[in-house]
C-alpha cells in the first residue's frame, strides 16, 4: 500500500518529504502535496520528514482522514494534475 498526505498538509506543504523521497513521487497541488500512488514505493523515508504529521501508510491513515487516501490517487486523473515541486537548492 502507498503513502498518502493528510489534511495537516494543507496550506503548509513543507518540502522535507520531497527532499527524501528516492522516487521522486510528490507532486506539489493548489494547496498541499501530493504521493502518487502509482509511483510510491512504500520506502516510508518521507513519514519521518513531515513536521505537521500528514503522511501515512494508506493501511494505517487515521479515519477523520481517509478520504485523503482517494484524493491522492483521484487528482492525479483530474484535468489539472499536481505538478513536481522545487527541490531545496534546485
């Protein structure tokens, strides 16, 4: 099972994730990021980074949050997909 990012992303997308990730899988939205889930690894090197608590194992997301685990595959197939964020010093 894939990573997923949570609600406490919004607004704060901190890049720390970003920077970890081998496979280069988050994609940066609007207003958060995002884990492909097509592309993610389930390395897990990015839920230790994420200073707001927002990544999860799709498995072990906490339920007020669970609609996350279907906005992180659902927006990939939007007609606006995320984009690849910035990495530090890039």
């Amino acid at each position: 099972m894939p990573y997923i990012i949570a609600e406490p992303c919004i607004n704060v997308k901190d890049r720390s994730c970003v920077d970890v990730c081998p496979v280069d899988c988050i994609y940066e939205g609007e207003d958060m990021l995002y884990i492909h889930p097509d592309e993610c690894i389930d390395c897990g090197a990015c839920e230790p980074e994420c200073p707001v608590t927002a990544i999860f194992p799709e498995e072990d997301c906490p339920p007020q949050w669970k609609s996350f685990i279907a906005k992180n595959r659902d927006v990939f197939n939007g007609p606006n997909p995320p984009g690849k964020p910035q990495r530090k010093g890039a």
